[in-house]
C-alpha cells in the first residue's frame, strides 16, 4: 500500500463540556488563540504536512466551522477598499479550495472513534492522518509533517506519543512498548485511560495519528469501551498483529486546549511568541505576578 497520506479527518462534533456555558452556541474549535481559532492551527499545520483533502466530522450546533471556512466577499472588499494589506491576508488564510473540505455528520456523541468511522466512505482504502484541534502543537517542524516523515519508515499505523505524569495516565491512552528506538517506538498493546497503577508505560497517546485504513474496518464492530464510548484506541490496538502500531516522540510543546488550564497557558505562550504583543504582554505579566504576590 502507499504511505502517502493526502486526507486528514478533524473530528469536532464532541460536545466540549468542559468550555461550558461558552460551548453552548460557540464550538470548541473557534474559540481563539491571540486571533486564530484552534481549528486554523490543526488546518495549517496539516497543509505543512501535505494533506491535500480534510474531512470534518461536525454535529449539530457547528455551523459557525462551516462559515469560517466559506469565502467572506463583503468583508474582504471593505478591507481592499481601505488598502488593509495585513488584515485581508491573515483573512485569506482560512480560505479553503472549493472541493478541499467535506463535511460530516456524527449523528450522536459515541465517542471518537465512532467520529472517526463515521468518515469511513470520504477516506476510503488508504491511509489517513486524524488530527484533533483542541491539541495544539508547536515546534520548529510541525507534529504532523515530523509523523508522516517517519511514517515512510515504518508503514503501519502510528500515534503520537509523549511523556505524561504517571498519575495523569488516566485521562489518556497509554502505551505498551514492546520496543523503544527513541522517536519511534514499537508497541505491543494500547490502554485507554488507565489508572496510574495498571498503565502499561507514561508515554501518552495526543491526538495526531496516521492510520491504516485496517482501523476503519475494525471500527464496524462498534466495540464500546472505556467511558461507554466507542475509542479509537481500541481499533488501533487491534492493528497490533497485523501492520504495526507505532508511537512517535514528537519535537515540540503541547496545549490541551480541551481544558481550561490547557487553554489559558497556551493564550500565554501563543501571545509571548507574537512580536507585537511580546514586549508589552511580557511586562504586563510580570507586574501582574509581583502585584499578586504582594497582595498575598
Ligand atoms: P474530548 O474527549 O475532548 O470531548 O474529544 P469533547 O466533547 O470535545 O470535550 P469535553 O470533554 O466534553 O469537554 C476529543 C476530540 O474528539 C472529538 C471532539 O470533538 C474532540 O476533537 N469527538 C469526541 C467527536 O468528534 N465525537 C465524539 O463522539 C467524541
């Protein structure tokens, strides 16, 4: 089979319970980063991956995705009219090529496997990348292009993988190495949410992934799992015995903007890297912290 990945599948219909009351009218994936949504960070750094197709597996109440991705004619002509170079190509940047994106629907929340499977005919027999946005990575070589480098080396099936803190194993899918060559490892097993006294290994399954089209097929039996979810991790595991699983060590910094402390350290980060922000934001924090210990 050949290892180029060209579709990548975003699943976004999950209900994002932890951002509520925001996530009522506004999904997950558009809150902001400085002045991106989280989704346009996942979309840019599959492009640097060489994702030609992406597959969204919305829900109801995610049309506000739909509309960021449309043309936008009104406002970028007030912006031409006003000669706002910088502004109208930041906008540009989520425009998407008519025919690039395709959109379905998870009927019900079961889980992220289920979302996974439900874009089952859109990716068809070859192997597909699966990027969840509310990770968002950062690193001189983008997470997913440094996978699909890799990839080419091991075929398979591969997840990325970092380090957690073994009391923190069980808020993820944790991995059993088998063996381990430093940025690709070999895996023998995969748990989804394990306690810290049953987790195979620390190192942590993120949400980037580059699978066999095997792990659509395994998803038909529609296994529940941990959680009363239908897991992705479950069908991956099952490629075990066949291709290959694989974790990759990526180069670079994670946020869990799925949670709020995720979210607000990555606010910090993002904004820190921007050049325009980063003298004033730099000294703002810093009078903050010293004002508040103080205060204490
Ligand atoms: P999460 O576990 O973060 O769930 O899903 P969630 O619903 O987004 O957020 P909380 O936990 O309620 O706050 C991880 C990813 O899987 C997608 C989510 O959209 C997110 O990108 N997902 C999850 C689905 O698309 N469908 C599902 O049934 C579950």
């Amino acid at each position: 089979m050949s290892r180029k990945v060209s579709k990548a599948v975003f699943p976004v219909a999950g209900m994002g319970t932890r951002f509520l009351p925001a996530t009522k009218s506004i999904p997950k994936e558009i809150m902001t980063l400085v002045d991106q949504p989280l989704i346009q960070y996942a979309i840019d750094e599959a492009r640097a991956a060489g994702i030609e197709e992406f597959i969204f597996v919305t829900s109801r109440g995610k049309s506000a995705l739909e509309d960021y991705f449309d043309g936008a004619p009104i406002l970028e002509a007030a912006l031409e009219k006003k000669g706002k170079t910088k502004l109208l190509e930041a906008l540009r940047k989520s425009d998407m090529d008519s025919g690039a994106i395709a959109y379905v629907r998870q009927r019900e929340a079961l889980g992220l496997g289920h979302a996974v499977w439900c874009a089952r005919r859109l990716i068809g027999d070859e192997p597909f990348a699966v990027l969840l946005p509310d990770d968002v990575i950062t690193g001189e070589v983008p997470c997913l292009q440094q996978m699909v480098e890799a990839y080419q080396e091991t075929g398979g099936s591969m997840v990325a993988a970092m380090e957690v803190p073994q009391e923190k194993t069980s808020s993820y899918g944790v991995l059993d190495i088998a063996e381990d060559h430093g940025s690709i490892v070999g895996v023998k097993g995969m748990v989804e949410k394990p306690a810290a006294e049953d987790a195979p290994s620390n190192l942590a399954v993120i949400g980037r992934y580059i699978l066999s089209p095997n792990v659509l097929e395994n998803l038909n039996a529609k296994k529940v799992g941990a959680g009363g979810e239908i897991q992705l991790t479950d069908a991956i595991d099952q490629e075990i015995g066949g291709d290959g699983v694989y974790g990759y060590r990526f180069r670079g910094q994670r946020f869990d903007c799925g949670s709020k402390d995720g979210y607000l350290q990555a606010t910090v980060a993002f904004g820190l890297q921007r050049e325009e922000l980063r003298e004033e934001f730099t000294e703002f924090l810093r009078d903050y912290v010293q004002m508040r210990d103080a205060a204490e």
